[in-house]
C-alpha cells in the first residue's frame, strides 16, 4: 500500500495532510526517514513510524496453507475445489492469491496472500528462490542422475533448467525417495525434470518457498497466518 494512503487511513489527515507531513521528514521506515509520499509499504513487514510513534495496523494478510491433492491453484474453477476455497469466509480479503503454483495432484507449502508485491518478488526469476519438493518416483534414482541434475536437465523440448540439488532419502529398482531443491519455476517442472532421465514422479510435495518451510503440524487442507518470525524473513522479498 502507499505510504500516503496507508497514513490518511490510520487517522493522520487527508491525502494532502498526510503529503506535507511526509515532506517535514516525520515518517520514517525502519528507521529511516522517507520523503516519497507513493513509497510502497506494509506494516505488518516494515516498521512505520509517524514522529517516533509506531504504526500497528494489519493491512495485508500471509497464510502458510498445507495443500492437500485433489484441489487446484486457482482462486475460482468451474469444476475444482481451489485453494482459495479452503480459506474461510472470515480470512478472506479481496485480492487474496496463492503465491506459485502447485499441481492438483502435489500435497506441501503454498503461501497465499493479499500482498501482490510479495508474490511478485518472490516469483522473479531473477530472485532464485529455493523451493524443497519431497518426491517420490518409480525407479531407484542414481548418482548419474544426481549428476544430471546438478549439471541443468535438459527438457525433451530443448528447455535447459538450472542446476538442481538431488538428494535421496532412499533407492529401490521400484522406488526412490529424494529431495529435489530448484530455483526456478517452470510448469510442471519437477514431474519433467524426473521424466527427462527416464523416472515417472508418483509423489510430490513441497516442503519449502525461500525462508519459509512447511509447518508440517499443519494438517493438509488447513492453513494459519504465518508468524512474526517468518514474516520477518519475507521481508528482504518486500520492496
Ligand atoms: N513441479 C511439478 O511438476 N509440479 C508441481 O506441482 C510443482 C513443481
């Protein structure tokens, strides 16, 4: 939200009220004093204060959401169950997202929010933000295929991904279990990473987005605001 917005609607004015303040160098964020009356803001990130005093206003609201299979990432579908479906009536705002996608079919982390910035940010390519998947595929997974991966797969079309973490939990002829760390976010990336070295994924689930890691005493379909300590370290992704 706007500097000056956010202001005149905790009680300091009207817009141009707000404005002058602003200019007379009384409104600082995190400490430092902002002279932009359309600087982008949000409390419940950043510390906003009018001559010393702190703003507490909750403006944007954060959810982590444990998404079970069988509901897709969409925030309204003809014939599906959403995400946004599985929020209740009192937590939903306007604007309310889910930030990156998951298949129907993959369980984990999604957060989702009011906040376009953050999603923005935190989906920049750019950015490289890490995402842990939990995978479970159909043969044993090799070191060659550690390799692979470590190296960029290349997609059956041509696509090069970047390099990627493999790790595994545990390896049979009939099925293996890894974590696969990636930094990007292509369309059904991890299902056809594993289908390039010849693996079909027969489980996925995300384990974590950047800082923010499941909180697996969440059940899946539920979700809880996430707290001040992840909030703080969404923060660098606030701009
Ligand atoms: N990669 C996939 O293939 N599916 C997902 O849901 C997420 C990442």
């Amino acid at each position: 939200m706007r500097l000056d917005k956010l202001l005149a609607e905790c009680g300091y004015g009207s817009r141009g009220q707000v404005k002058k303040l602003i200019r007379s160098k009384q409104v600082s964020i995190d400490g430092n004093i902002v002279l932009a009356d359309n600087h982008n803001v949000d409390p419940q990130l950043q510390t906003v204060a009018v001559s010393g005093k702190v703003l507490e206003r909750e403006t944007n609201v954060y959810y982590m959401l444990h998404k079970p299979a069988g509901v897709v990432t969409a925030v309204s579908d003809e014939g599906n169950r959403t995400v946004i479906d599985l929020i209740q009536p009192a937590d939903r705002r306007p604007g309310l997202y889910p930030v990156g996608r998951l298949d129907k079919d993959t369980e984990g982390l999604l957060l989702i929010t009011d906040n376009g910035q953050l999603g923005y940010q935190l989906l920049l390519p750019h950015k490289k933000v890490t995402k842990r998947y939990e995978v479970v595929v159909n043969e044993r997974v090799t070191a060659a295929d550690q390799e692979a991966f470590a190296e960029g797969i290349v997609f059956h079309g041509g696509t090069t991904c970047k390099p990627a973490r493999l790790t595994i939990l545990s390896e049979a002829d009939e099925e293996s279990r890894v974590l696969l760390d990636i930094s990007e976010g292509k369309f059904h990336q991890v299902k056809k990473m594993f289908l390039s070295v010849g693996k079909k994924v027969t489980y996925l689930k995300r384990l974590s987005m950047g800082p923010i890691e499941l909180d697996e005493s969440i059940p899946p379909g539920s979700y809880r605001p996430l707290n001040g300590a992840e909030l703080a370290q969404l923060k660098p992704y606030f701009r």
